[in-house]
C-alpha cells in the first residue's frame, strides 16, 4: 500500500468507516488496515513538535 493510500485508510478510519470496509475496498486483509493504522499513530507521535520546556535550563 503506498503512502497516499495509507494517508486516505487512516482518514478514513478517523471519520469512523469500519475496518472491514476499508480493507474490501483496497481488497487487503482487516490486519493490513489494522497495522496502518497502528503505523499511522507512530508516525503522529515522531512528527509533534517537542514541547516548550518550563523550567530553566542549569
């Protein structure tokens, strides 16, 4: 699966489509879907910017 169809699974699964019908209409399995999805918040968490620190630095 390329990056801009994942881009669209996990759209797509934000807005509350099923697995199950995602995966027939890219004809895969639930667990490619599943794993995008899974890859797609890992990607989410690298790509935050680090937050503001509070405190001084010593």
């Amino acid at each position: 699966m390329d990056p801009d169809e994942q881009a669209l699974v996990c759209k797509r699964l934000a807005n509350g489509e099923s697995l199950s019908a995602i995966a027939r209409e890219f004809n895969t399995t639930r667990q490619t879907i599943m794993r995008v999805r899974e890859r797609g918040k890992t990607e989410r968490v690298h790509d935050r910017q680090p937050s503001p620190r509070t405190h001084a630095s010593y």
